[in-house]
C-alpha cells in the first residue's frame, strides 16, 4: 500500500490516470357558478384566530385536506395532452414531443441502455449506486416492464428514499443541529420530522403547513435558545424583530412559492416590477402579531402595510386574524390553497429540475410571471395533477421516472442549457442534463464501490462535521441561510482535493476490497468486476486489456485494484449523472 503523504502525486498514478480516463460523460368541469360557496360555507369547518389553535390538533390536519378537495373541485382543468405518434401514450412525452422543432429526427432522442437506466435511477431515488448484486439482478432480468419495476422497487424503499430527500430539505428550511452558532440563532434541527415525514410519504401540503400552523399535530414545537443572556424561541417561523420576520417571509416565498422576494424588503424591487415593497410587507405581516412597518433601506416612514397573502385565491376569507396563531393559520392555509398559483406548479417544478437536471421554469426559485415556463400548458397539468393525487410527492415523482423525457440517453449535442440572458430560450427536454453527484451521492457511492454493500448507518448525511472534502464537493458548511441547490460547477479546490485529500485516501486505501478475484488468475476479469462495481457496467475489451497491463505492474494486485478503484470515482463517468 502507498504511503499516505502525498499518496496521489506520482508518474505512476498520472500514469494510470491516462489510461483510464473516461470521456464525460377529476378532469373537473367549471363548477364555478353552482359551486360559488361563500366564504363562511366554505371555510365553516375551519377554526379561525384563537378559535384554530384551541382546536383539537388533529382537526386542523382533517380540515386541511377537507378544504384541499373542496378548492379543488372549484379549479377548471388544464388542457389535456395532445395527441401524438409513435411515443406512447405517457402524457408527460406527449406534451414534450408536441413542442419539438418540426426539424427534430423524432428517432435521434434515443432511450439510454439498462445499464445506464440503472445507476441513474438508484441515485435519483435512494441516492447512492446500486451493489453488484442489485446491478446484475436488473442487468440478467428481462421482460418489457423491467424498468417501471424497479422504480416501484425503489420507491419502497422508504428510510432510503427518505434518507435521500434529507439533505436537499436540510438546506431549504436551513436546518441545523445547533439552536445556535456563535450567538446567532438558528430555526432549528428539522432531520428527525423530515425523515418521518419522507419516510410515510406524507402530502406535501400537510408537510408545509405542519412548518408555519400552530394547530397542526405534527408542527415542531419550538425550543427555547438563551443567547447573551436573552431567552429566544427557535423554530421555522422566526419573528422576533421586524428583520427576522422579513426573512421568514422571503425563506417561505423562495423555498414553497419559488418567488423571490428578499429584494423588496427594503426597496421594491429592482430587476421584478412583479413585487413592490408594500407587497412583500403584506406578506410578511402574516408571519407576525402586527402589520409591518414600511421601512425603505433604514429610513423608517411610520406607515404600516395592511398584511394580505400576495396572490389572489377566489372565495379565500380576506380578513385577517389579530392574533399571532391565527395569522399563522391564515398563511399556511393561503399558501398550500390549490387555487394558489405558485404552490403546486413550484414543487413539480423542482421535481422536474431534480431528475432531468433543468426546470420546466428556471431559475426555480424565480418564478416571474414575464418569463413563461417552456411548456407551461405542461407545467399546468403536473400542478393538477399532483393536487388531484392528494399532493402526494411519490405519485408525480414516480410519472416524471416512467416517462421517456426522463429514460433518454444523455446526448451533449441534444442538451439544453439555461441562461441569464436568454431566458426565453427554448428548452426541448430532447435530452436530460448532465447533473453532478452531491456531495452524499459521490460518497456514500464511493463507499458501495469500494466496499460492495450499501450500509445504510453510515450515510454522509448523517455526519455533521463539515470536512475539506464536503466542502469542496458543494456541501455547505453551515446552513444559515436556505438554499435549494449546491454549486455544480468544477473547481481546482475539488481537484485538488480530490487527488491529494486525505479524507478519500482513507476511505479507498484503508478499507478492504471486495473484489474477490483479486488473487484470479486472470486480470483482466477483475478489472471487468471492478467496473461492473463501480461504473456498473462491463468493461470494455479496451479497459480490461488496460487494467491487466497496470496490474501487472503493480506490486500487489490490491494495491492494483485501490489505485484503480481511486481513478474510476475521480472520473466524469463516475461523478456525475448522465
């Protein structure tokens, strides 16, 4: 085994790696005339003010989904998908062939081989590769359905599955193990609610409104912080200056309305003509006891702003409680309203960016009425469509997976590509984007790889501690502040990080291969099974014939294997998902 000092810096491993371098990669009727209830009918069975936080806990949650189905039926139904040839009938390509050019080969946009299928659907779903036992199961398996299969499979997988989605939410509701860093408060460790809640696969609006209403029975109940000798509460809804307010509004606009708001908390906006100051301050005042003052960039006006939920939402009350719960009540209730325009299309949005690498509205936390989505009528009908299905995550997850726009091969000349300055830009979904691993994805990967099982306790997730590595793989740090994705770009801290790092010498070079046919007789089939474990696919006759020569050479043929198993995870290949 190589010493740990500069365990990569020789001609040896340059050597290797330019042998092995790898090329990169209800339809419902208008009911609105018969069914225009009045604000009292409508919400009779929903406590208000004092009234909802006195209410026994689990009607609120009753009452929710009650009022989901009644708004519901009062919404007009998206146009159907159109009708097509030679695409099958999943609605999700029917929308995406319609909008191709009248130019486009309809036979060029292939489906990627099983191969490929596979270890971007294990990391889509549960977020790690499979093992080589899972590999060659699907690999050897036949029948037409053998896909839609294992995405079921998958799905089921609940503490995986839920594991996954843990860190992407960490970082949008800024959830932190500490109540407070270094005399700065937090709002809180939100791993536990998030991974029950994934776990049961929970309704998302039920997860939402558990986040901000005090009457729900599931909300996190806040704990108290003394920092400088001050007692302060730490939960997701912070309100305990007007500043701490404002960005509890922005975090909810950004994160579960995909707006962003924080410009016009002092000023209105100057790139959105969209969101006024007043507009925002509206908002904001639902987050706290009292309307908010409009104060412009410090300069206080003694004007308050009359809080109201900034989006029109048709038989919704429009008075709002005095007390802090029920204005609370209010938010969660205007926020997660079928008839709210940015809610549902917001979250089916960023499931569409998480599996095909772009949003069908981008950026996804800038939904702006004056840049259209690229398939809005699309767009529209995943929004109905996962309301109508209870708002249930798995349901339109499981849709986006078995269509074709997401089983395509990547093709870099079919690739769309999202700009600044040409957001009008036609977006085609002829291809899925090249997306890079997280930092969790690359090593808990990395572990399977090298170790040939998946143990599920020692997740990076899990790890609190922020690393070299971590960082420089896009993990942040520390989660004061939301965020809905990490940096994707390369970096020359990543590379280095990657060759010379010991925290990846450790993991490769001290853990015990599982490649049993290190001692075969034959090289170049444990080349082609160390492949198959970490790439999880064959290797070529051009790679085997190249890894036999390289461990010839080697002074051990573990030494062989690690050194080759270091190279596989540093390339494009293993990074990123194609």
């Amino acid at each position: 085994m190589r010493e740990q000092t500069n365990p990569r810096c020789d001609w040896g491993r340059a050597k290797l790696l330019r042998s092995f371098h790898l090329s990169s990669l209800v339809v419902c009727v208008s009911l609105a005339a018969a069914l225009a209830l009045s604000r009292q009918a409508l919400f009779a069975a929903e406590p208000r003010g004092a009234d909802a936080a006195a209410a026994p806990a689990a009607d609120a949650e009753q009452a929710l989904v009650l009022r989901r189905g009644q708004r519901f039926a009062q919404l007009s139904a998206p146009p159907q998908p159109p009708e097509i040839e030679g695409e099958g009938a999943h609605p999700i390509d029917r929308f995406i062939v319609k909008s191709w050019p009248a130019a486009t080969d309809k036979s060029s946009p292939q489906l990627c081989d099983d191969a490929t299928f596979l270890r971007r659907i294990y990391l889509d779903t549960i977020g790690v590769i499979p093992t080589p036992q899972e590999a060659n199961r699907f690999l050897s398996s036949g029948g037409t359905a053998k896909r839609e299969k294992l995405i079921d499979q998958l799905l089921e997988r609940h503490a995986d599955y839920a594991a996954h989605w843990a860190p992407f939410w960490e970082d949008a509701l800024a959830s932190q193990s500490v109540r407070a860093q270094g005399g700065i408060l937090t709002h809180g460790n939100y791993r536990d609610w998030l991974l029950a809640s994934f776990e049961n696969n929970r309704p998302f609006d039920v997860m939402v409104a558990e986040l901000i209403d005090p009457a729900m029975p599931r909300r996190k109940r806040a704990e108290s912080e003394d920092v400088l000798g001050s007692k302060f509460a730490i939960e997701y809804v912070r309100n305990e200056d007007h500043t701490a307010t404002l960005q509890t509004a922005a975090n909810i606009g950004q994160v579960f309305l995909g707006t962003g708001m924080k410009c016009a908390s002092c000023h209105d906006h100057f790139e959105n003509a969209e969101w006024p100051q007043d507009r925002f301050l509206a908002f904001a005042g639902l987050f706290t006891i009292e309307d908010l003052e409009r104060i412009r960039c410090e300069a206080k006006s003694g004007h308050r702003i009359a809080a109201k939920f900034p989006f029109e939402l048709p038989g919704a009350p429009e008075s709002v409680p005095a007390d802090l719960p029920g204005r609370l009540h209010l938010a969660a209730q205007s926020i997660v309203d079928p008839a709210n325009p940015r809610f549902a299309r917001t979250i089916v949005n960023r499931l569409w960016k998480r599996y095909l690498g772009l949003g069908l509205f981008e950026p996804a936390d800038d939904f702006r009425a004056d840049v259209p989505a690229s398939h809005p009528e699309l767009l529209d009908w995943l929004a109905y469509d996962f309301i109508e299905h209870g708002c249930d995550l798995k349901h339109t997850i499981r849709l986006i997976l078995t269509s074709r726009a997401y089983q395509r091969r990547y093709d870099p000349g079919l690739e769309d590509h999202f700009s600044a300055g040409g957001k009008n830009a036609p977006r085609y979904f002829r291809s899925p984007s090249l997306r890079r691993l997280t930092a969790e994805q690359l090593l808990d990967s990395i572990r399977v790889a090298a170790g040939g099982k998946f143990v599920p306790a020692e997740r990076a997730f899990l790890d609190v501690r922020s690393t070299a590595l971590s960082r420089a793989l896009g993990r942040p740090a520390s989660r004061n502040e939301v965020s809905t994705a990490r940096p994707d770009d390369a970096a020359t801290v990543q590379a280095l990080e990657l060759l010379n790092g010991r925290e990846l010498h450790d993991i490769i070079y001290q853990s015990a291969v599982f490649i049993d046919a290190a001692g075969n007789k034959d090289p170049r089939r444990a080349v082609d099974r160390l492949y198959r474990a970490v790439l999880n696919r064959p290797a070529t006759v051009a790679e085997k014939n190249a890894g036999r020569t390289f461990l010839q050479s080697a002074s051990s043929n573990e030494d062989g294997l690690k050194d080759m198993l270091w190279a596989l995870v540093c390339s494009p290949e293993f990074q990123y998902i194609k």
